[in-house]
C-alpha cells in the first residue's frame, strides 16, 4: 500500500481491530485442544484435535503482527 496516497491508520486503530479476534481465536483455540486432550471434560474428539491447535495457531500469528512496530 502506498502510505503517501492512503495514509497510515494510527496504531490504536491496529490494535483496537486485530487484538479482539486475535484473543479469541486464542481463547477458542486453546478450549478445544485441551477438550481435545481430554484435560477438560471427559469427551475426546478427533476434529477438535486437529482444528483447535490451528486456531491457536493462527490467534497467535494474528497477535504477533498487530503487536509489531513499524518504524
């Protein structure tokens, strides 16, 4: 993206738009890996087991670009 012609969004913009999903993907992500384990609750299930750990994945990924500084 051009920065002289669109601008640059303040850095409270960035994080008031990417930290919420971020943390719930997080959140969500975790939740359902760990009831995959069987380390909450007693059900165990195979599509938790491999989506869960993805969210994770992708809340952390999604955090770590918004927490970034770019100088």
């Amino acid at each position: 993206m051009d920065q002289d012609r669109y601008g640059a969004r303040p850095r409270w913009q960035k994080l008031l738009l990417g930290l919420p999903p971020a943390l719930l993907l997080l959140l969500v992500g975790g939740y359902w890996t760990l009831l995959s384990w069987g380390v909450i609750g007693d059900e165990k299930s195979e599509t938790f087991s491999i989506v869960g750990p993805i969210l994770s994945g992708f809340g952390v990924a999604l955090g770590w670009v918004v927490l970034q500084r770019r100088d």
